[in-house]
C-alpha cells in the first residue's frame, strides 16, 4: 500500500496546510509531500517495505530495531484476548501514541536544530515521498521550486530563504505526525485493521485492530485498491495543489460552453 499511504498523505497535506497558515504554493507543497514521505514511516516495521530500503542497511538496522521495539511493547501490554503473534508488524509504530510521539521530536528537533534541522526532516520525507510516487512528484516539486526561486529574485536570498524555511518549519511536527496518523487511517480499512487505539482497552484487547464493517474493508494491494483507491487519489492529489482546481474548473467550464 505504499502508493497509497503516499498518495493520502499528499492529499491530507495539502488539504491541512491552508488551515495551518500554507496558502502558497511554495509551502503548502513542501509540507504536502513532507506529509505524504512520512505517511510510510509507519511501515518501517516491515524489511520489505520502501522506508525500510531506502537507505540500504541504514534504514534496514532502523527498521530491525523499530521491530524489535514492537516485539517487546507487545509482550509487555498485550490484553488477556490479543492474538498470538510476534507484534512485530502493524503494532507500535501503527499508534496514535507513536505519531504524536514523533510529531513531538520533529517539532523539537526543529526548534533546537535550527533551519537545518528543518531542511534535514523535510528531506528525509521528501526521498520517502519520491521513491512511492516516483516522477510526477518531482515534476510539481519542480514548479514549486521555479515558483520559490523567482519570488527569491525579487528578495534577499538569504533572508527569503530563512523565512520560507520557518514557515514550513514551524508546522513540521505537524507534517510527520499527520503522516503517520493517515498511514494508520489507511490501514485501518483493510481487512487486517490497525490498532492505532494503543493502549486503550477494547473487548479485553490492548492491541485491537480498529476497522470498518467487513463489506467496507479491501484487501491491501488488491484490485480495488488498484482499480479504484490510486486512481482517485492520484486525481485528488493533482487537483488539491494550490491553483490547479480554479484552473481545471475554468477550463471545464470552457470545454462545456463550446460542446453545449
């Protein structure tokens, strides 16, 4: 699913960041694919999974470690009725507990680190981002950078720079722990479910998998994924950036006029 943990997060981003002061095209898309990078990070639980090769063996020890984490959280909170398994996939790191937690340390390394620190964790989500989405990412991000450098034109850099950079900055906690929290949102239609309520107590389960009646759950990678959640979400995810529906609606509006 990680497509489509990416494409969710973009959209999710994109339509947060006006609520959060990112009207321009020149943040809302950073803090956008910031969201959409991190809405895999979840997934860091798995060996298989894009955020845990995408640095070869450096992810690769991260995601060993997160598992390893997992297993022993499972074995020291699970419920008298939780299932039999490892917990090392789709449990700590699933959590509303780990978004907000990792939200807290985006934040924080933000603040204390400076525009670099920003720079680094905006980075990090955007090579995530990248590798689900591949080109068409790197085709708006490339506008949005043309966009940024001819405003920069106009100002001192520097000071451009830093104040572009603290705008998105200020808002990066939010940018990771969005991401993760859809990643788990997105889980938790599949059949598996997610069990993103950790540690609250549900039917005697401490790790129970939060999801929707069995008619409305899809099967991760499946065909209705495939066929019907990427195709809308990648429509979604073209049209939410910031001065692309106005122009989409209006060029409707004028293809219609001229059938009519």
């Amino acid at each position: 699913m990680g497509r489509s943990h990416a494409l969710s997060g973009w959209c999710v981003g994109l339509a947060a960041a006006p609520l959060l002061g990112l009207d321009a095209v020149t943040t809302a898309v950073p803090f956008a694919a910031a969201t959409a990078g991190y809405a895999l990070l979840p997934d860091l639980d798995h060996p298989g999974a894009r955020a845990s090769r995408l640095l070869g063996p450096l992810t690769k020890l991260l995601s060993r470690g997160v598992r390893s984490a997992s297993a022993a959280l499972y074995r020291a909170t699970k419920g008298p009725r939780d299932e039999a398994c490892t917990g090392r996939h789709r449990h700590a790191s699933h959590t509303l507990v780990a978004a907000l937690l990792l939200s807290g340390l985006a934040a924080a390394g933000g603040d204390a680190g400076g525009p670099w620190a920003v720079v680094g964790i905006i980075v990090f989500g955007l090579m995530l981002a990248v590798d689900a989405l591949e080109n068409w990412l790197l085709a708006i991000l490339l506008a949005a950078g043309l966009v940024w450098a001819s405003t920069l034109a106009r100002d001192n850099i520097t000071d451009a720079v830093a104040a572009e950079l603290s705008s998105v900055g200020g808002w990066i906690g939010i940018a990771v722990g969005l991401g993760m929290f859809v990643h788990c949102l997105g889980d938790s239609v599949t059949r598996a479910g997610c069990p993103w309520l950790w540690p609250i107590r549900i039917a005697g389960e401490t790790w129970y998998e939060i999801r929707p009646p069995r008619a409305l759950r899809f099967r991760a990678g499946g065909p209705f994924e495939l066929g019907f959640v990427v195709p809308v979400l990648t429509a979604a995810a073209v049209l939410l950036v910031p001065g692309v529906w106005p122009v989409a609606t209006s060029t409707a509006a004028a293809v219609l006029s001229r059938v009519g």
